[in-house]
C-alpha cells in the first residue's frame, strides 16, 4: 500500500518524542532507508492491523 508517486502524496505534520526521531534518524543513516519509507510502513502496517474497523458495517 505503499505509495510511490509523490504526486499522489500529501505532506503531514506530526510530533514526536525526541529519544524516537533519534532512532529513526540512526536507523535511517545505518540502512541508508529514507526515514519517510519507514513512517509509510509503520502507517501501512497500522491501516492493515485496523482494517477491521474501517470495513463498512456488516461486511468482515
């Protein structure tokens, strides 16, 4: 789910703790992984855990 086009995009803002954005970054430096493919994963995988909630009432 993933999206590749950054023309189909849109930019968020969000905070978080500084101790968290300094392993992102550390882990971003050492697998030379751009930290925003790790925040669209760390979304997708929240979307698919959650799916459930989205369905429309009465499908499963």
């Amino acid at each position: 789910m993933v999206s590749k086009d950054k023309g189909k995009q849109k930019q968020v803002t969000t905070y978080y703790d500084p101790d968290v954005i300094e392993q992102l970054r550390r882990l971003s430096e050492v697998t030379r992984v751009p930290q925003a493919v790790y925040m669209r994963e760390a979304l997708d995988d929240l979307l698919k855990k959650y799916a459930h909630v989205l369905r429309p009432a009465g499908r499963k």
